[in-house]
C-alpha cells in the first residue's frame, strides 16, 4: 500500500522527503487529473490532499468519500494553514458526543 499526496509545491515537496510520490496542482483541472491518477493507481492506500486543492474538486472529493471506502482521503492543511471555514476535528467530536476535550 502506497501513499499519493495532491497539493501545492511546498506540501508535495515535503511528504517527497519522507518518500511519499505526488503531484503538485494549481488549478481545478491539474487537480481533477491528480486525483485520477490517484484513484487509478490500484496500490495506492491513502491520498493526502490539501484542503484548498481539495475545495477546487470539493465534488469530486466529496462524492468520493461518501460512495467509497478505499483508499482513504485525508484532507490535510497547506502552508498557510487550515481553511477558517472549516470546523476543526476538536468541534466535530464536541458536536458529535458532547465531550470537550
């Protein structure tokens, strides 16, 4: 099982460093292209994608997530850090079971 990251240079570069394959995308279009490839690639376990890369294809990733079960998407934040519009995981599990931890 492989790994496969999609996001900005910076990110990309970095898991690149820890021997995790990549493709770094700008637009909406090199963004579709990558989670193709991604998702194509029979030994690929999880895909690691950018919040705001993943925003540009927020329909793809989405129905994706909800109709599949492998491999896993993990949205992870770029250099600027995560989206403000974006709940943290902290709320969702407050949200979810009332606990404040």
């Amino acid at each position: 099982m492989r790994f496969f990251c999609i996001g900005d240079e910076d990110t990309v570069l970095g898991f690149n460093l820890v021997g995790i394959e990549g493709r770094i995308v700008t637009t909406e279009s090199e963004a579709k292209e990558a989670f193709r490839v991604a998702l194509s690639s029979k030994d690929v376990g999880i895909i690691i994608i950018t919040e705001k890369v993943a925003q540009l294809i927020r329909s793809l990733v989405d129905e994706y997530i909800y109709k599949q079960s492998f491999p896993l998407i993990v949205e992870v934040a770029d250099k600027s850090g995560p989206i403000k519009t974006r709940e943290s995981i902290k709320q969702l599990v407050k949200e979810a079971i009332g606990v404040n931890f």
